[in-house]
C-alpha cells in the first residue's frame, strides 16, 4: 500500500495549473451542480463522499488505512469528494488520483489553508452550512473514517437527513470496528433506539466497505473484493 512518492513533486505544477482551469470551469456550472446527486462531477462515476480527521498524517494507521481506501474506491470505479484539506482528506484524494479517479475538495474561505495537491478540482464555499450541503446532499454515497468533531457533524448530518427520508437511500458506510463501539455507547447513554441504525452500515475493513458500495451500485467487480 506504500506510495511511490517520488512522483508526487514532478506532477505538481501540472496538478495546480489544472486546478485552477477546472476553479473557472465550475464556476460556470454551480448552479446546475445544486440539483442532483452525482452533477458535481458530471459523468456516470458514483461520487463518494468520505469524511475523517485531519489529523492523520502520513506513516500512521489511520492515513495509511485512508490511503488504501481511496484507491479501492478509485480502482472500483468510484469519484471522491471530501473536505480538501489534510488528513485522511489529504490521503484518500491521493489513493483515489493515483488510480485515476476524479478528485473534488469542497474548502471553506474562512479557514485560509491551502487545498490538499490531489484535487483537481477545488470548490469554495462561504460557511459550513454550503460545505455540508455539497458533500452531503450531491453525492451518491459516504464513506466515514475514523475522525473527531468534524467528522461526527458531518456523520449525524447525513444520518438524521437519511434517516428523515430527506434523501434518497443511500450507503453510509462506517469503516473500522470503532465505529460499533460507538454506536453501542450512543445506544447505552443516548436517547437512540437500534432502529435509527438502519441507513448506517459498519465495516471493519476498507475492502468490506468497498464491497458494500460495490454491491450496492451493482458494480461489476463487486465481489472482487472482500
């Protein structure tokens, strides 16, 4: 699963010149983007969405685990959009463009960070309501990592919008045993009921959750990978 980063600092300068052509050619289409789910990329791809934290950073389990994830989904045949920026972010969009998968980053104005170099296309928006809206509501699935505040606004954003039926079904995969624990602790300490976990789906592997999407899209390699 070790990258050959010996490519990354050659194909820089092409990846920020297309950057910015893509910046004005979506500047064009966004309000055609805002209708349906899969438009932010325009062609017959699924497009992913995948939330974690920004604080993996390379070398350590969870970008490595990240990494992997990316290009399962990109050797599946799968899009990505996540939030941009570093972190499992940074590692998923890097494991999706190595395979050649379309990569989207949906970045905010007010953060002042610097868009992670493996989107290609770059989306900013004004506040955290525009973030949510692009990477919950027009995308075609999700796939959440391990994170921490921020990944868990955007998990119960699209649990509760899925749950209320304000979206059409879609997989909303959790990735790593963690996450069982977690929806465990909710069911003791919370007023959740077991029921509310139908639209969310827990698989301890990368390739499980692949698989699932796989499946689910009626994907012709899905049983390809487990």
């Amino acid at each position: 699963m070790a990258n050959n980063s010996s490519k990354r600092g050659a194909s820089e300068i092409g990846k920020a010149s297309g950057r910015s052509r893509n910046r004005a050619a979506i500047a064009g289409s966004r309000g055609s983007a805002d209708d349906t789910a899969g438009k932010l990329i325009g062609n017959d791809r699924p497009l992913i969405s995948v939330f974690g934290s920004s604080r993996a950073r390379e070398g350590d389990e969870l970008y490595t685990e990240a990494l992997w994830m990316g290009r399962l989904l990109g050797k599946s045949g799968f899009d990505v959009v996540t939030g941009g920026y570093a972190g499992v972010m940074e590692a998923v969009s890097r494991g999706a463009h190595e395979t050649g998968a379309h990569v989207k980053g949906i970045t905010l104005k007010s953060f002042g960070e610097t868009v992670n170099p493996y989107v290609l296309d770059e989306i900013t928006v004004p506040d955290f309501h525009a973030r949510l809206r692009r990477l919950v509501d027009l995308v075609d699935g999700y796939v959440v990592m391990r994170g921490g505040m921020g990944t868990l606004a955007e998990l119960t954003f699209t649990w509760q919008k899925l749950w209320l039926k304000m979206l059409p079904a879609r997989p909303c995969i959790l990735v790593g045993r963690r996450w069982q624990r977690v929806l465990d602790s909710w069911l003791r300490n919370l007023t959740v009921e077991t029921s509310d976990y139908k639209c969310l789906t827990v698989a301890e592997t990368p390739e499980r959750a692949c698989a699932i999407l796989n499946a689910h899209f009626g994907r012709e390699n899905a049983s390809a990978i487990k």
